[in-house]
C-alpha cells in the first residue's frame, strides 16, 4: 500500500469508520476490529482490494427514504494490524489514533498464542479491554 493510500484510508476511518474490539462469538474474549460504513459500495470495495475484509448489507428498512448502506469488517488479526500499523501516522482524530496505538502497542503482551488465559493473564486482558472503552 502506498503513503497516499495508507493516508485516504485514514482519512475514511476518522470521518465513518470504527476501530474497536469485537468479539465474533459470545463466550470468546474480544479481538481487533477496523469497521468502514458507507452508502457508497464501490468506494468500500476500493478500500477492500487494499485492505481485505468483507462487506456486509446493512438491512434498509425504509428503501424509499434511504439509500442502502454497507459496511466493511475487517477482522483478520494480521490485517488490522497491518493497516494500523500504516494508517497510524495520518489518523487525526485523538481517540482513533489512540485506539490503533493502543492495541499495537499492548494486545499482544494480553492476548496468549494458544487463547488459553490463567488468572493473571485473563486479569490483564480485562484490564487492557477496560482501559481501551475508556480511550
């Protein structure tokens, strides 16, 4: 991904996009997510030939009001953290940039290889998750 790249998709994230911590299933602990919505599919798409992810329907309840809308998850551990990694520098909004330093900067040292957490570990991860809701 080139510079300019890397820095329009910052630019779509601090404007529509998210950087949170998901978790895909109810019981699992919650993991890295990059979420992009817009009624502009192709634009999404762009973002995805660079990016990965996939692009879901948003349901559009009252079609003849509103345009359909979409959104791109990007959730792959080794994605989000390659695009974080690129898109650090040009991020402008406080709490984004702070979420992506974040989670490079401490969700391995939380997050065990295996998933399997001890007392303490689990103690860590929660903490980390705690701090990160109040960024």
């Amino acid at each position: 991904m080139k510079s300019w790249e890397a820095s329009y998709i910052a630019g779509i994230i601090d404007g529509e996009g998210s950087i949170t911590l998901t978790r895909m299933h109810e019981k699992e602990h919650r993991r890295p997510c990059i979420s992009i919505s817009s009624t502009d599919k192709d634009l999404l798409i762009y973002i995805q030939s660079l990016t990965g992810g996939v692009i879901n329907n948003k349901k559009n309840y009252k079609p003849e009001k509103h345009k359909n809308s979409y959104t791109l998850y990007i959730k792959k551990k080794e994605e989000v953290f390659t695009i974080l990694r690129l898109i650090l520098p040009y991020l402008r909004v406080n709490q984004k940039r702070d979420r992506a330093r974040w989670i490079l900067e401490n969700y391995d040292s939380v997050t065990p290889r295996n998933g399997k957490y001890n007392k303490e570990s689990l103690r860590k991860k929660l903490k980390f998750e705690e701090y990160f809701f109040k960024i």
